[in-house]
C-alpha cells in the first residue's frame, strides 16, 4: 500500500510539472494522448495487466448485415495505474473502444470492439491492438472470430 500512495505522488508531481490544472491519477479524469504518450515511455510507472478474457473470442456464427460486440474484460494487476494510450483494429470493419482514464490498481475495466458483418460472408478472424504502460511489453494484441453467414 506504501508503494502504491508513493507512486501516486510521484505520478501527480510530474503531471503538477505539466499543468497544474492536470492530476493524471485522478480515478474519473480523462487523460489527453500527450499524458497517454508520456506514459508510455516512463517505465518507472509500468503496471501489470491481467485479462480476465481469452485475449482470443470464437463469436461463432452471425448473418451478414449485423454489428456483433466482442468484450475483453482485464485487471490493473500492478502498482501504478493502468493508462490504455491507444487501442486500434486491424480493418475497417471493427471499431474498438477503450477507457478513457486511469485504471487504478485492482480495479477493473472492459476494452470492446464492434465488427460489423456487411459484406464479410465467410469466416473472419480480426485483431484489435492495445498499447498501455505495461510490462514485460507494452503492446497487447486481442483478436476474435466469427463466421458471417447468408
């Protein structure tokens, strides 16, 4: 507990340094991309995170035409929080979503992506790309299928 008050001191002293309107720990507070970068590159407050979920989903079989909704659910399982910079898609045809703020240790929280299936008949395998301050690697790569029938 005595680390986790000590790095939220040293997080909100150097997010003071930046802005002082800017507290980069605050649980609710949305964080700008510049806070997500810096981040990203301060190894100092790395974290660890746990996926709750298979990082892979079987969404098994939908008709074309339909936006399907894949949820990957993990945990700040570290000591500092847990800043998700960027989650992006592999195509078009899915769009991730991701928090916005600071996940604090222990906490919980969701990364969901929606595929939608026009003009995707066939199996499809698609992968969704997070990048938080995390180790041992900061990149973290989701993927599901899902076959789009007639």
């Amino acid at each position: 507990m005595k680390n986790i008050f000590i790095a939220l001191i040293a997080i909100t002293g150097l997010a003071a340094c930046q802005n002082a309107d800017t507290k980069a720990t605050d649980p609710g507070k949305k964080l700008t991309q510049e806070e997500k970068d810096k981040a990203i590159k301060d190894s100092a407050n790395f974290t660890s995170i746990q996926w709750l979920d298979s990082a892979f989903q079987d969404l098994g079989k939908v008709k074309e035409g339909r936006v399907v909704e894949v949820s990957y659910r993990f945990k700040n399982a570290g000591n500092h929080p847990l800043i998700i910079s960027d989650v992006t898609a592999g195509c078009g045809c899915t769009t991730p979503d991701k928090p916005q703020a600071p996940i604090m240790p222990g906490e919980e929280s969701m990364i969901k992506a929606k595929f939608d299936s026009k003009g995707r008949v066939g199996e499809n395998q698609k992968s969704v790309y997070v990048t938080a301050n995390t180790v041992p690697m900061n990149n973290h790569t989701l993927s599901f299928r899902v076959e789009v029938t007639n």
